[in-house]
C-alpha cells in the first residue's frame, strides 16, 4: 500500500468533482474546491474520521468494499478505479465473464461504415453488435437467440444449410476454426469462474471431434487472418480484407471487412447493401 500516493491520488479527484456531479446543494460557505471530505465519505458510506486518515496517508489498508464505494462516490473510471485499487495494495478481482456490454461510441462506429461489414465479438466470439452489411454478408444475428450467435458454436456444432457448400461460406473454415480455439482457450483461462464459458467449452467437446483434437493441442497463440474468402449464396466468391481492432479495456474485439477499391469485391459488397438480408432465392 503506497499511502502517500493514495492520499495524493483521493484529493485530486476529490477536488475536481463539483457538488452538482452528484446531486449535492453547493452552498453559500464553499471555500473547498470540489467536494468536502465529508460529503465523499457519505457518498461512499464510510466515516469522516476514516476517510480524513485516508487523505492524510495514515490510514490501515481499506478493504475491496471502501475502494468500490470510494470509486463510485468519485466517479471513478475502469482505469482510475484499477489505480485506486494498486494504490491500495488490493488489485481489483478479475470480472467474473466476458463483458457484454458494448460502448455507445463502438455502435455508433459501426453504422458510420457503410462500405465495410463490421461486427464486434466478446472474448469467447459471440457476436454482441454488427451493421448492416454484416448481416447481408453473414446473417443477421439480431434474430436469433443469444445462444446461436457465437461464431465458435456455429463454426462446429450447427451444420451449414444445405444449399451452402460451407459454414458462412468460409473457404477458409478451418483456419478460422484453429484461431478461434486458441482465443478460447486463452479467454477459458481468463475467466475460470464463468458458467457460460465453461458450458461452451463442454458442449463443444461433447459435439465435436475436430474442436476436440485442436482444443487438445492446448495452442493460444493465432495468426492474424489478413484475408478472408466468402461464397455468398446469391453472389459467389467474394474477397475481403480483414482488420481487427483490439478493445482491451472490455476484452472485445471489432471486425471489420473490406474490399480493394476497384475490386470485384468492392462492387459485391455495394450490391450487397442494396441487397441486404432478402431472400431472393425464395419464391414468392
């Protein structure tokens, strides 16, 4: 526990929330920049006493719960909450699964990517957002149940439609299939105490001998995939660049395709947009 550094880190942020952040009256006597250590020890449900100690570096170690509620009546960020946590010498328990949630401003990038099929992915590959084109270029996962959305589940246990030669098309399925079997392996050792991710594992096993065999060969380091090849069922082969943004504060990742400009390609996925997910193969 460093707590000079602790108390130095707890007043600046204390200072720079005003009483309106958290619903407090300012007052006619405020001379304090920022709140009052008062009125942070109430927000965080701990005593006067214990939280001037703490700002005066001459505190014992608080516990997990004073550094949640003193994070929560600060308005801590993910990343300043963790600094508070090291500075206390208690780093902050590793969350229990894979984050769900996916940022606003992710969503919003995705629909500002008209010309490129965008999807984000858990740790465990389940598709938690995509645009548009995703879903003409893949399927639209909005339909379907949480659990049919994991690209891992689908890639070994859900057999293509018999009108498709391969899973989504992929030419390239079994060097998606390796590389998804090492992040699983390596997020499964991320989140030991999640239910999901150890359920997806076992079925996984349980259903598929090729899962199986890779799974055993115990790999966690993929290559980047830099191409893909899709056989879209209306418009044929079509090849993409792939890229992946890495967000690491959520353990997720954004996928994103695109075509060279000028490519067959590029016009296929243009016609796609207009397309989108209709099914013109079915009659009336």
């Amino acid at each position: 526990m460093d707590r000079q550094e602790l108390a130095g880190f707890l007043r600046s942020r204390r200072e720079r929330i005003t009483p309106a952040d958290v619903g407090l009256p300012a007052g006619p006597r405020r001379r304090t920049p920022g709140l009052r250590r008062e009125e942070v020890a109430q927000l965080a449900f701990i005593s006067t006493e214990y939280y001037a100690r703490l700002e005066q570096a001459r505190a014992p170690r608080p516990s997990r719960e004073v550094l949640s509620g003193l994070a929560r009546a600060l308005r801590l960020s993910d990343t300043e909450s963790n600094h508070l946590h090291h500075l206390a010498g208690a780093p902050p328990a590793p969350p229990p699964g894979p984050s769900r949630e996916v940022r606003p401003s992710i969503q919003d990038l995705l629909h500002r990517l008209p010309h490129a099929a965008a999807l984000v992915l858990s740790a465990t590959y389940e598709v938690l957002a995509h645009n548009d084109l995703a879903a003409a270029l893949l399927e639209d996962f909005s339909v379907l149940p949480r659990r049919d959305r994991n690209l891992i589940r689908r890639a070994f246990l859900v057999p293509p439609p018999p009108q498709e030669r391969q899973w989504y098309g992929f030419i390239d399925r079994e060097t998606f299939g390796r590389a998804a079997v090492q992040h699983l392996r390596a997020a499964s050792a991320r989140y030991p105490e999640d239910g999901a991710t150890t359920a997806l594992v076992r079925d996984l096993l349980a259903g598929s001998a090729e899962f199986a065999r890779l799974w055993a060969a115990h790999e966690v380091s993929a290559e980047p995939m830099l191409v893909k090849t899709f056989h879209h069922r209306l418009i044929g082969p079509i090849t993409v660049n792939c890229d992946i943004l890495d967000l690491t504060d959520r353990d997720q990742r954004v996928v994103i395709y695109t075509a060279e400009p000028g490519s067959p390609a590029e016009e296929a996925l243009r016609l796609l947009s207009v397309i989108g997910t209709q099914r013109v193969d079915v009659p009336g």
